[in-house]
C-alpha cells in the first residue's frame, strides 16, 4: 500500500541539520524554523501525477506531500481547492493584459489561515499535542482556534487589542483562552513564548512550529495544477510573517523535484507586498541584505501585513532572490481604493491585504517590471467582510413612501 505521507524528516535552513519528524519539535538549535522534508524519490516511483484525478477537492488531496502520517488524524473543515477567477476588467485598468487571482476568501473561517491550521492541527494531534498557543494578528489565531476545537485540542490566543473584531469573536466562540494586548503582534509574542516555557504549551507561533507552512504551501501546488503545469509569470503576495511566500517557493521546488513541473521553465517572480508603514522586507530586499530590521512603529490598515520582523525573514527573502523577484511597499490610501475598485470592477470584495496586491502591480506596470502579456497571478488571502472597518457605506435614508433619487 501506498504510504499516506511521504515525510522524511525536519531540516534546519541555517545549520542543514536533521531533526526528528516524528517527536514534537520547534525551533532548531540555532533558533532558525525547521522545515519539512519528503522522500521525493520514493514518492516518484510510487505516485504518477495523474494519481491526483478523481480525488477530493481540498488539500488533501496531495497528502503524499503533507506531513500527516495516518489520516484518522486529519482534522478538515473542507479547506483549499479555492478558485483562480480571471479579472479583465481590473487588469485593463492596471494595464495588465492576463491577470487573475486566487481567491482563498472562500475557504472555511475566511481566510488562507484555515490552510496552515488544517495541517498545523493534524499533525499536533498526530503527536500527542493536547494544549496549545499562538499570538496572532487576528485571522491565524481564529483559523487555529477554530481547527483545535474540532480536534479537542485546547488554544490560547494572544492578540493586539486593536486585531478586527471579527477574528477575536472567532476565537471566543470556539471556546479558546483569548487575551487581547495593548501593543502589537511581537508584544503578544513575547507574552506567549513566557506562557510556553512556563507551562510547557505547544508553541503554534508562526514558524515555531514546522507544519503551518505545509498547509500553505499547497496554495502553490493548486496553482501549478489550475495552470496546467504550467506556472504564471508573477505571483503577488501580501507578506507579513511570510509563510505563504516560503511555502509557494517550497511547493514549486518539491514539484520540480518529482518532475510534475518542466525544470526548464523558470519559476514565476514572486512579489513581496507590504504597508509602507509596515516594510521590513521591502527595506532589506532594497539594500539586497539576507535578513531584515525590526520596524518600529508600524502602523497599517492592512492589520495582517502588521509584521516589524518575522522570523522566517530569510527565507522570504531568499526566495525573493532566488526567483528574480521583488518586494514593494504600497500605502494604506491606496490599498483602499484597490480595494473599491477590484468590487466595483469585478464584483470582489477582497480583504485590505489582498488589496494590495492590486495598488503593487500598479506600481509594477507602470515601471515596466510587469512586462506586457504576461501572466500575473495576485493571491487574495482572505475575505473583505472579516475586515467591516475598512469601508463604511453611508447611503441616503428614505422614509415610507419616498421615491427613489435621480442616480
């Protein structure tokens, strides 16, 4: 039989140490994220790519490269499969010929979090996890909050006062420990790595854990399938921890390496995208330095690219470098009008994170990095409506009888 998984085991990126799959482990020895790694060999021999015809619809349908070993451990609330929507209407206004956008506001709890959460949370379950904890900026602390009560495991989640309102009830209600912060997403950071070591918690921070990464880096493996093995030229990302972008370059490269994907075709540009008042990524890719400074002050309506460093800053980094890509800061005035825009044009209410993507590749045409005809692909990473404070309607009141103005 065909094994479920074909996990190897961890490595770290720093040291190329190999760690233990199979025990709970977190950060490496030199505080760097371990990834996981596959038998991509045995996986070869074993499973042609036309395998994955007539399976199911979510994720788990490339369980051979995610990292749960037995599926009774699988904890799904039917996430992935989302769609690519093409958007020409939007593209003829940014001056771009093919563009379109994964829309990952469509899976469960509204945003691509419910990827990294699916995977994050079976394989905790997998080994024995019965308590663990998280900060958050709202969307991953809901998503993760949410897949822990469906797989009996318990969460705490420490969030800045500020995150949206939305999130924080998503955490309340699915019964989790919820503490709000006054300050920012490395404040509850530094209140959950205490709590870890005092208590002895599973620490879910992004990153400090080795499997959030695998659930989002299927977003790649969709789109490499969607694209008839084929891949698009340029892939946007909002990036604040980063972890969708590390995953996108980790998906295409295991890919490359079961030889779904022609090795002589260059992998898609990917594009970092952040709030100038939140850039980290954009200032170190600017001085082409391998890792970023802390960004004090940080400040955005785009709660999710809220990030003064992450902790995967290298490797977002890396695969910036190593695709041709680029990072690019766009203002909060101008995300929102993306925004309006991409509803009134294409009738969808992405998040303000997603957004910016929209106001990046404008920027982007507009200097020539975008080149005409090519395939730009923008990774909407979560619903509009979980964010109520980033457009409020003010419509004129009618009474009892009132006909309706002249437009």
């Amino acid at each position: 039989m065909t094994a479920f998984s074909f996990l190897s085991h961890l490595v770290c990126p720093r040291s190329g140490l190999r760690y233990d799959a199979d025990r709970i482990q977190q950060l490496s020895a030199v505080g760097a994220p371990l990834l996981a790694v596959y038998d991509l060999d045995a996986l070869r021999d074993a499973v042609p790519r036309s395998a994955l015809a007539g399976r199911t619809s979510t994720l788990w349908r490339w369980h051979e490269l995610l990292p749960v070993r037995d599926p009774r451990h699988v904890v799904s609330l039917g996430e992935g499969g989302t769609p690519v929507l093409p958007l020409p209407r939007l593209g003829r206004a940014l001056g771009i010929d093919a563009l379109s956008m994964k829309d990952e506001g469509i899976v469960p709890t509204g945003s691509f979090k419910a990827r990294g959460a699916t995977v994050g949370v079976s394989r905790a379950r997998e080994l024995g996890v019965t308590a663990l904890a998280m900060p958050t900026n709202g969307n991953a602390g809901a998503a993760w909050a949410l897949y822990a009560a469906r797989a009996g495991i318990h969460a705490t989640i420490v969030m800045p006062r500020d995150a949206p309102s939305i999130t924080r009830n998503e955490v309340a209600i699915a019964g989790a420990a919820l503490y709000l912060v006054d300050g920012l997403i490395s404040d509850a950071g530094k209140i959950v790595a205490h709590a870890v070591a005092e208590r002895g918690l599973y620490d879910a921070s992004t990153l400090k854990e080795p499997y959030r990464i695998e659930g989002k880096k299927t977003m790649g493996l969709e789109l490499a399938e969607q694209f008839d093995w084929c891949l698009p030229d340029v892939i946007l990302y909002p990036t604040g921890g980063g972890v969708g972008l590390i995953g996108l370059r980790k998906a295409f490269d295991e890919l490359r390496a079961l030889g779904w994907l022609d090795p002589a075709r260059p992998l898609p540009r990917l594009v970092a995208v952040q709030a100038s008042g939140c850039a980290p990524i954009v200032d170190a890719w600017t001085r082409r330095a391998p890792d970023s400074e802390f960004w004090a002050g940080s400040r955005t309506v785009a709660f999710g690219l809220n990030v003064p460093k992450a902790l995967g800053d290298f490797l977002v980094l890396d695969a910036l470098y190593a695709t041709g890509g680029c990072a690019v800061a766009v203002d909060d005035d101008d995300l929102l009008a993306a925004q309006r825009d991409a509803a009134r044009l294409e009738g969808t209410f992405v998040c303000p994170e997603g957004a910016a993507l929209f106001a990046a590749a404008r920027q982007l045409r507009e200097t020539g990095w975008i080149r005409a005809g090519e395939r730009v692909v923008a990774l909407n990473t979560g619903a509009g409506i979980k964010y109520p404070e980033t457009f409020i309607a003010s419509p004129p009141l009618l009474q009892p009888g009132d006909g309706l103005p002249a437009d």
